[in-house]
C-alpha cells in the first residue's frame, strides 16, 4: 500500500463474482476418523499460543495489565463461597 493509505474495512480483498455461491453457515461435523487423541493434542497447542498470545500482550501493554490483575484482585476479594 501506498504511505499513508489505510484499507478500508468494508471492502474485500479480492473482488466477488455475483455468480459465486455463498455458503450458508452450517454447524462443523466432527470427523469420524479424528482420535481424543488428535483433538487433546490440538486442544494443548491452541492454548499453549492462546498463552503467549496473553503473555506478550501483558509485556507489551504493562498498564493494562496491571489494571486487569487490580480488578481480577479485587473480584476475588469480594467473592462469597
């Protein structure tokens, strides 16, 4: 892009043809084939990176962060069993 141009949010990247057909939104079918296994080992690299994702958020925004543990701080306190 050039210096200074932002893209605009509303338009595609790539054009759409009018005779494509748009897909309805259906649930995902799960897939027979895949093992607890397969879907623990997923489940494990997902929120591995969904940490690191967190982490560098926490490093790059500290007062923000900071906020975040005031306020999970303060919700523990005032939490009743």
């Amino acid at each position: 892009m050039p210096d200074g141009e932002k893209r605009k949010r509303d338009q595609p990247d790539t054009p759409v043809r009018p005779d494509a057909q748009v897909q309805q939104d259906t649930p995902v079918q799960p897939d027979p084939e895949e093992t607890y296994a397969a879907r623990r080992r997923r489940r494990a690299q997902f929120l591995r990176e969904l940490h690191e994702a967190k982490a560098l958020r926490d490093r790059v925004q500290p007062r923000r962060a900071r906020a975040a543990r005031m306020r999970q701080a303060m919700r523990m306190r005032t939490f009743r069993w």
